[in-house]
C-alpha cells in the first residue's frame, strides 16, 4: 500500500488534471469531513469554542458538513496570524502584490467549475448563475491587482522649497464578515481591496455557506500571499462578535441585515474602527411607458429572481406606468412561469433552492400576509417539488408575481429577500419618483425608458446608491457598490473601495529654519 502522505500531494495535481474528479458533483452525493477554519496557510480545527452547526445542501435538505463555531481564543489565533503577515505583506511594493493577485484571479478562473459546484451544493443557486458569480470574482481579484501598483499620494509644494506628501497606507487586520447569498463573491469584494492595499483579513463566512470560502483562502496560500494573510474564523453570532470586539482588528468590513449592521456598527463604535455596511433593500424599478417592453420584462426577471431571489439589491418593487400595465404584467407572468426551476446542477436550471428551511417558511409567510393585505397572486408563489426523489426534501418554490398591490403592503415595504416580485401602478414621473424613494432603504434603484433625459432625470432623483437605466442587476466590478439610508454606506468595487480599505497620512516637510513663536 502506497502511505499516506506520498498520496497527499497527488491529490490537488488530480484535481487540477481531472477537475471535478476529487469531488462528486452529483446532486445528494456530497459530504465534507475536512476542517472549515483556515490560520496561517492550513486548515484546522477552531483550538476552542466547538459548537456545531449543521450545514445543509438546500437542494436535498441533506446536512453535508458539521461546522465547528470558534471562539475567543481561536478568533483571537487568526487575528494574530493576520498580524504577523500583514508585517510582510504592508511592505510589498504595489507591484508585487498584484502579480501575486493575478495568480490567485487565474487559479480562480483554472478552477472555476469546481468552486461554482462547491457554490450551488452549499447555496443552491444554478450552477449556471454560480459560475457567473465566480467570474466576477475573479474578475474583481484582477481589477485590484490592477490598482495595487498604482496607489500613491500627492506631492504638496509648501512656501521656501518646503513641502509635504500624503501616503496611502493600509489600516491593518481587517475582518469580513459575510452573507450566504453570495459566499464567494463576497469574500473576494472584501478581500481583493483589502489585500491590494496591504491589509491581512479574517474573514467570518454565514454559518449557512462556510464552505467555498476556504477554498478561496487555499488558493490565496497556493498564489504566493504570506501564511496568515487571510484567515477564516467559522461560525455565527458569538464568532461574529468576538471579531469585532478585538483590539487588533482595525476595521469591519459587514454584508448582512440592517439589524446585525446597527450591532456591528455598535460595537465598531466602542473601538473607533471604521465599517463598510452593505445591507438590505427593497429597491424600486421603474418602467415607463415608452420603455423597450422585452428588455423591460428581461429587465424585471433580472432584477427579482437571481438567486432565488435572495438578493440585496434586488427591484421587488416593479413601477409600471399604468398604459402599459396589463401588458407588462402579462409578459412577465408568462416568462415567470417558464422559469425552470429544480436540481442547481443541471445545466438547464435557472432557479435552484431557498437558502434553508426557516427562510423559506419566512418568505412563504410574506406571500400570505401579501394574500390577506389584498394582493393577488399572478403566478406561483407555492412550494415545489420537484419529480426527482432524492430532492423532495429540498427548498423550492415557485417564483411569484403578485399583483393588485398598494404602497402600504407588508410584501412592498419588506425585503422579502425570496423570489417574490410585486408590481405597482403609476401614473405621473413625479408621482412615481417620490413613492420609490419613500422607503427606509436606499440601496439600488432602476428605471426602463428611452427616454434618455427622463432616465438620467429620474436615477438622479432616486435616493439610492447603485442605480441602473435600461438593465438591472449587472455587476461590472469597475462600478462602486453600495448603499444609501438604511441599505449602509461605504463602497465596494470600484476605485472607490480603496478609501475604504486605506488611511492617509500627511508628511508636512520643512526645508528651512524653524521660525518659532517663543
Ligand atoms: N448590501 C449587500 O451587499 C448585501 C446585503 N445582504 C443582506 O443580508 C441579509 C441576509 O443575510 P443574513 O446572512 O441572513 O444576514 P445576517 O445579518 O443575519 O448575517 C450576516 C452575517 O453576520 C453574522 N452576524 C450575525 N449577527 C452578528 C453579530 N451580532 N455580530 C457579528 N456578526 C454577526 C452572521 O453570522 C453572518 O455571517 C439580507 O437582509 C440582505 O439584504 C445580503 C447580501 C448583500
Ligand atoms: C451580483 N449582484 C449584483 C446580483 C448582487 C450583489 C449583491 C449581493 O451580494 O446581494
């Protein structure tokens, strides 16, 4: 028998000769038994904490995984690992740090299939959509790559030859803690702005999809960044908070709920640390009249129903301008219906599993409250279940159009964050203008005409951070992210994301004689 460890390494060579052959790829076949936290360049066992949480394939209800939840100690392990390679990596040249980032962008792309397998089983999106989730991955891995070598300051000409200059300097250990609607894109928003600006990170997954996550930090070590630089501390609300509470995290980086983004907020208060907060939304779409109908209807599929529809900047609210209502809606009801949901992992799924069993109840609860408010029902909204026996224990449901609705409604108010999309009349701009921004959130906003002053009117006028004309949910990395109001504030992509992620210093120089007062 060949031992063990001459077959160890054989294994990632396989896997990147035979992708898919270390791993089944079937629906229900699934299991992990490897550790989920990562410190230091390995993946190990949290050294305390130790409560377990389940982890589930939405798609089987299966549990797939047992997550062991680290504590104070095994936070604080990490975020001294980050410390210690931050010493490294914060005085890497610009340069050097994106040529490692490039590998870790092109280990990506070698590797994409398997990480948007890994994606769909843990999330259950269709692998489709996750394979697009991973390009845009690495896609933002090599946009900041392409921005490390550029950071720099100003030089300031002073009166008599003196003179002063700015540096842009990395804050330190950065936390990440994220959602479970997009595990892997959201860790690489974070992380890939956090590490080319020369900051280590310890990022703190969903509990829900821990998973993907630590491939990501794998693939790090494998490009070239120092052991340490990011970490993955695994587990929910007590991980969450010892994170934030430590003194040598220097900021938080947040996407998740505005409840849990008022704590974070709290507890990054009580140590001065600054946080970028990406939170919920209950965006509205605006569709003119005038619009191109079949981009428009395409426009409000896009817009609602990704992911099962758990998505943030999602536009739950469709403005329709009342000429062309019953049209519209007729439109979108029968593509609706034809969306093909079921197994994520066949190709021609576009619509796969709800995160998890609670989640699902809650958003069918929306949907009878929407019911009894006066709503009506134009097409799904029912539970699933698809022919395949081994998925009858999976999360579906079939997306919903509702109609008939009114401002007021608890299913137009709410993020709902399932794919439920509610169309509401509307008569004037002005009118519409002002009920799409009455609302406590602000993260994205969009709007169908062609119309191009009234467009460009009309975003101007929407209290949102992230507005779209004529398409809806693209997410070029190029473009800052983020919210207005309740949605939070910060940004992610863009050049604008490197504020977020630095600190600037001044040198003020003096080339003369000091001119005391005393
Ligand atoms: N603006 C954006 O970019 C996005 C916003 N979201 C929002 O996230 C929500 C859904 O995600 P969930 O995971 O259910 O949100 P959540 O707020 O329950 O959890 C988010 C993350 O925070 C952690 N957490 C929870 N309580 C904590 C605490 N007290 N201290 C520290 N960490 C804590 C969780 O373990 C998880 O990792 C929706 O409201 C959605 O709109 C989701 C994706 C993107
Ligand atoms: C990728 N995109 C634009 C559909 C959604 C990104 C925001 C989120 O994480 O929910």
């Amino acid at each position: 028998m060949v031992p063990r460890p001459l077959l160890q390494p054989l294994v990632p060579r396989l896997r990147r000769l035979l992708p898919g052959l270390a791993m089944s790829s079937a629906t229900g076949s699934f299991s992990l038994q490897q550790p989920l936290n990562y410190r230091g360049g390995a993946r190990l066992q949290p050294a305390d904490g130790g409560q377990v949480e389940e982890v589930y394939e939405p798609a089987t209800g299966r549990v797939i995984a047992k997550l062991l939840c680290s504590g104070e100690k095994e936070v604080d392990l990490a975020v001294q690992s980050a410390k210690a390679a931050f010493k490294v990596w914060s005085q890497m040249s610009g340069m050097e740090r994106c040529r490692v980032l490039l590998e870790a962008a092109r280990i990506i792309r070698e590797q994409r299939d398997e990480i948007a397998t890994l994606e769909t089983i843990n999330n259950g999106k269709s692998i489709f959509e996750a394979r697009a989730d991973i390009d845009v991955s690495w896609q933002c891995l090599e946009y900041y790559a392409g921005l490390a070598g550029s950071l720099a300051g100003e030089h300031i000409q002073l009166p008599g030859g003196s003179f002063g200059y700015t540096r842009r300097e990395p804050l330190g250990v950065c936390a990440g803690i994220g959602a479970w609607n997009y595990p892997f894109q959201i860790a690489c928003w974070k992380a890939a702005p956090a590490l080319a600006c020369g900051n280590a990170m310890v990022f703190k997954p969903s509990p829900f999809t821990p998973i993907s996550v630590v491939r990501l930090a794998e693939i790090f070590t494998q490009a070239g960044m120092p052991k340490g630089l990011f970490n993955v501390v695994q587990g929910g609300v007590a991980t969450g908070q010892f994170l934030c509470h430590h003194p040598d995290v220097a900021k938080i980086s947040f996407t998740g709920s505005v409840p849990t983004g008022v704590k974070i907020m709290e507890m990054a208060a009580k140590g001065i640390k600054p946080v970028t907060l990406e939170l919920g939304g209950k965006s509205p779409l605006i569709i003119f009249s005038d619009c191109a109908l079949e981009n428009a209807v395409n426009g409000a599929l896009m817009a609602n129903f990704l992911t099962q529809g758990e998505v943030c900047c999602n536009g739950t609210r469709v403005f329709v301008e009342r000429k062309i209502l019953d049209t519209f809606t007729k439109e979108v009801v029968k593509r609706t219906q034809k969306i093909k949901v079921g197994d994520p992992l066949l190709e021609d799924t576009r619509m796969g599993a709800l995160i998890n069993r609670p989640h699902l109840d809650r958003v069918q609860n929306f949907i009878k409250q929407a019911k009894e408010q006066g709503a009506q029902v134009l097409c799904g909204g029912d539970l699933y279940a698809p022919d395949d026996p081994k998925l009858k224990n999976g999360f579906y449901m079939r997306p919903c159009v509702l109609g008939n609705c009114t401002d007021d409604m608890t299913c137009v108010k709410e993020e709902i964050f399932g794919p439920v999309m509610s169309i509401l009349p509307f008569d004037t701009e002005e009118e519409v203008v002002e009920r799409a921004n009455n609302t406590k959130f602000g993260l994205a906003g969009g709007v169908f005409t062609r119309d191009i002053q009234k467009a460009h009117r009309v975003v101007a006028a929407l209290n949102a951070g992230m507005c779209f004309i004529n398409n809806y949910n693209v997410s070029p990395v190029e473009l800052p992210f983020g919210g207005y109001k309740a949605s939070g504030f910060g940004r992610e992509n863009g050049r604008a994301a490197i504020e977020y992620y630095s600190q600037l210093k001044t040198v003020c120089v003096e080339m003369g004689d000091v001119e005391s007062v005393f």
